[in-house]
C-alpha cells in the first residue's frame, strides 16, 4: 500500500478532505487535483495507480478527463472511479462506456469507498503483472525468432553455393524447411580430381533438435574429418574413400536413437566423373532416381535400415553408370508425402511423371517446375515436414 497513488479529483474542497482522510488512514499515498486540467497534468507527471474522478467540475469535466486519459498510451489502463451526486442511469452507463472502472455516488460511505479502492487497486495489479508478463514473453518470443533467423542462415551456410561452375555436372536444388530450420540437409563437393561426394538427409521431426542433428552429421560428412576419407599408407595419394556402406555404417554407431532421441535416414553416393560411375546406398531414404536421357527411369535401392538403429547388418551397395545427359534426382519424402486439402499424397508416381515430362529441360528448370507443381497440387497449403529437391545433370566425360 505504501507504494500505490491514488489521485483525489473534485473541485470541492470539503469533498477532497473527506476523501483523503479516509484513505489516507489506510496507508496510501495520495495525489489531489482541483479541476480537469490539473488531474490530467498530474497524472501524466505521477502516474498514479488508480483515480477517484469527479464529474462536473470547471474547465473540463469528468467525462473529458476519462477520454483524454484513456486515449494517452501512458495513462490508459490507470483505473478511474468516478464520483457524483447524480444517480441517472445513463451517466453511470457513460462513465462505463467511457472506460471508467466503477461508479460511486455522493454522500460518500467509509466502507464502500475502501472496499471499492481496495478492490480495484488489486485488479490493477494484477493487469500491470499480467501485462509485464506478456512483454517479457514478447521479448522472449522476439530473441527465439532472431535465435532462428540466425540458425536459419547457418543452416543455409552448410549448402552448396548457389554458383555451381562445373564441366562434368549441372547442378540445382530447392531447401524448404516447414518452420525456419528443418531437419533435411544436402551436400555436394569434390573430394579429389576424379569424386565427387553427394548426399541428402532427413532427420526425424523438424524444428531445432531436428536442424541440430542435421548440422551435426553435414559437419562430420566434411572431408577433412577423415568420416568419407581417411588416411591410407598405400603408396600416393595416400588417402582411400569411405564405400558409401561403410559411411553409413558408421553413421549408424555414432548416431545411436538412445543417444539423439532422433533417428535419421540418408543416401549418400560417390560419382567418379572420369568413368560416370556412381556408388551410392541409402539408409531408409527414398531411393534417389536415375533419368536416363530415353526416358527410363531406374530407383536406386540398395541400402539398408534407418540410421540410429545401431545394427549389425550391413548396408548394401549399388552401382549405376551415367552416360552424357543422365540426371539424377534426390529428394526427402516431404515431396512424395506432402498432402493436398483432401488428404492425397502428391506421390512417387506422380512425381515420377512429372520428371519423364521433363526430361528435356535443364535441372535448374526441372527443380523448380516439380517444386511449383508440388505447390499447385496442394493449394499451396503450408507443407508439414521439410521439402529438399536436389537435381544434378552428368554433362558426360570431357578430356
């Protein structure tokens, strides 16, 4: 109490009296003004936490002091009670209307004037904390959205740079994650004059424990960790790349589900630009499409279990030979799984169709026309799980 104002506004002298002698007993600070004028000046300066307003008054009355008050930012939810000897129903319902808290009428009562100060002080309170707390939630939310803005372009920093020069492949992508960071992540890069490492990857849900675990296997997926390459003392270069098997293998045994609480499926291939050989496995990943420059369209499969399972089968290994116009398609299954209003999947066939139909067209224009025919499919509804479309042309053997 002894921190709450309480501005006495009435141009009678006997009524400010009366007033401040009763609460004044009750142990609040009080603030007095004798016209309209001098109130709002007042509680512009001292921002009491609650005002007994009198009605008429010189200058300005009640009513008009109400109206200014509660339009100011400052003063608007400082709680007014107003004061008068009328009783008319409508000058109650005005007061209210006006956004006045309460209503009492003269000859004042010790009793209720306490008990509806009291009554009103508390309301306020608990309106200020409730306000402070949504502020500090506000302020909170704001440094979570910056915090995921930041991610974001981390997350972005880890993909391939959108200049992509390159004699043997032709490359281009789209990464959508349903909220500003997501759980897929795609690579491509040269590991010598003759490899190139190609991989994507779909981490169980989506937010930031799911971009977490994604960052964490790009960043182990970096050469120079020796994960896809590793040191050999066979005569020069010195050095052997990882099978794709084994490089999920090993993914499986560090990314063990008990560990992570999340579990995450990937293929990962080996493209030897010399020979247009590629070895690839997948580990519970939609198998990557190969489109012959014909028309035909082959999946390639081998592979083996979700990573995190830690287990002891091994993955299988698959080969393909590219030939010069081949392209070759990876994806996570937010494009095969994302559903339209009525609930259909846009699909592995109708994706599939869509690539035939295609077929002529640069990656770059493949990858954005099956993106906006996914988009078209579903009304463009905001996708519930990450979209990542990685397209890549073999340009075929160039001395």
């Amino acid at each position: 109490k002894m921190n709450e104002k309480i501005l006495i506004v009435d141009d009678s002298v006997i009524n400010r009296k009366l007033l401040f002698n009763i609460l004044k007993k009750e142990g609040y600070q009080l603030l007095e003004a004798k016209n309209g004028e001098e109130a709002i000046n007042i509680a512009l300066n001292e921002l009491p936490d609650l005002i007994l307003l009198d009605i008429i008054m010189p200058k300005k009355d009640g009513f008009q002091v109400c109206v200014e008050l509660k339009r100011n930012p400052a003063t608007k939810n400082i709680p007014i009670i107003f004061l008068s000897a009328k009783t008319d129903v409508e000058d109650k319902v005005k007061g209210l209307e006006l956004g006045a808290s309460d209503y009492i009428t003269k000859p004042f009562e010790k009793i209720e004037i306490v008990a509806r100060v009291r009554t009103h002080l508390k309301i306020y309170n608990l309106t200020k904390q409730l306000i402070k707390a949504r502020n500090e939630l506000l302020e909170k939310q704001r440094q979570i959205e910056e915090d995921l803005e930041a991610a974001a372009e981390i997350q972005k920093s880890l993909l391939p740079s959108s200049l992509f020069p390159n004699k043997y492949i032709e490359a281009a992508w789209r990464f959508m994650p349903c909220e500003k960071v997501g759980g897929d992540i795609f690579n491509l890069f040269s590991l010598d004059e003759n490899h190139w490492a190609i991989y994507i990857l779909d981490v169980s849900g989506h937010g930031v424990p799911s971009a977490m675990i994604s960052v964490s296997v790009s960043q182990l997926m970096r050469p120079q960790l020796g994960f896809i390459v590793k040191r050999s003392i066979k005569p020069p270069p010195y050095y052997e790349l990882v099978p794709p098997s084994e490089v999920l293998m090993n993914l499986d045994q560090q990314f063990l589900f008990e560990r992570f609480d999340r579990f995450f499926t990937i293929s990962y291939l080996l493209l030897n630009i010399n020979t247009g050989v590629v070895r690839y496995s997948s580990a519970g990943h939609p198998p990557p499409i190969l489109l012959r420059k014909d028309g035909t369209i082959e999946f390639l499969k081998e592979g083996g279990p979700i990573i995190g399972l830690g287990s002891s089968i091994p993955f299988e290994e698959g080969k393909k030979k590219l030939e010069k116009g081949d392209k070759l398609f990876l994806y996570t299954d937010g494009i095969i799984e994302y559903q339209n209003k009525v609930g259909d999947f846009f699909g592995e066939k109708r994706f599939c169709e869509k690539l035939v139909n295609l077929i002529d067209k640069p990656v770059s224009i493949i990858v954005e026309d099956i993106i906006n025919s996914l988009m078209e499919f579903g009304n463009n509804n905001k996708p519930q799980d990450d979209i990542t479309l990685l397209g890549l042309e073999f340009k075929g053997i160039l001395s």
